[in-house]
C-alpha cells in the first residue's frame, strides 16, 4: 500500500480531486521509486486512484518498480475506506491468472485504517509508527499466507516493510 505524495493547497480554487503533488511530493515519491528498486518490490498490478496526485505518484515511482505491471486507475478507490480496499482486493480471485503482488495506491484514512487491521498485534511497534503518522508517499509490504485475496482479514499479514519519507534522511 502507498499513500500518495505531498500536494498542494496554494490554490484554493482546486478540486480536493484534481490537486497537484508539490515540490516536496516530487521528490519523496522519486525517493521512494529508488527504494522500491533497490529492494526488489515488483507489483503484478497496480491499483491506483484517479485522483491527480495519485497517479502523479504512481507516474513517479513506477520506474522502481523493476518491471511493467498492469496498471489499473480506479474513481472507485478515491478516498475509499477500509471494506472498499477490501472488496476490491476481493475481486482480484476473479480474474486470470490472478496476481500475486499487488500495489495500491490512494488516500487516508482508508490505507491507514486497512493497514492497521491486516497488520497482527505482535507488530506492536510498527502498528503504533503508522498509528501515530502514516504520513504522504508511506509505503507498507505486507505478505498473506497461500489464500485468495476475498479471505484477507483482519490481523492475516505478515509486515515485510514500512517506510516514510523522513527514513531518507536517516
């Protein structure tokens, strides 16, 4: 999952839907596309919401990613909340062959909420990092053990990473 980049709010004319990633975004979301390379992380599809500054972001990061995956821009992902994630994770059984490695891409509260209820408690720290700040261009890898995607629930992943902008600075 990928929070999309810092936008901005310097016209406040614009659409919440139609705002822009920023100078900051930018350079996180390209931030992170290096990171998504070094580590490997290859999605088989992407799920992206159609709102500007998401696809801004996936248009940045997509380099990193190692590979040409399917991509898909979904209205319906637009600030979608956590049964939304869900359900559409949940369509992806239907489809042939059926993707091991997918990315999403879209907005809080819904990410963050999904993360947190996928996420086991035994992950105490990480669970209370994204609790506490689940900031623009977060990223989180989760693994599920061998199930369709229509059985994901809550506490069924594994955490393989959780990274934030301010981890470049380290």
């Amino acid at each position: 999952m990928l929070r999309h980049a810092k936008s901005a709010w310097d016209d406040p004319f614009v659409q919440d839907f139609d705002r822009d990633l920023n100078k900051r975004g930018r350079k996180a979301a390209r931030g992170l596309s290096k990171w998504l390379e070094n580590k490997g992380y290859m999605p088989d599809l992407v799920l992206c919401s159609a709102a500007l500054r998401t696809r801004q972001t996936l248009e940045l990061t997509q380099d990193g990613f190692g590979g040409r995956p399917e991509i898909s821009i979904e209205k319906r992902l637009y600030l979608a909340d956590v049964e939304d994630l869900r359900q559409r994770l949940a369509e992806l059984d239907k489809r042939s062959p059926c993707p091991d490695a997918v990315l999403m891409i879209g907005h809080n509260p819904g990410l963050e909420e999904f993360a947190l209820d996928l996420i086991p408690p035994a992950e105490a720290d990480t669970r209370a990092r994204i609790a506490a700040k689940f900031p623009t261009c977060a990223f989180v890898a989760l693994r599920f053990a061998d199930c369709p995607w229509g059985s994901i629930g809550p506490a069924r992943a594994t955490l393989e990473a959780y990274r934030i902008p301010a981890d470049d600075e380290d």
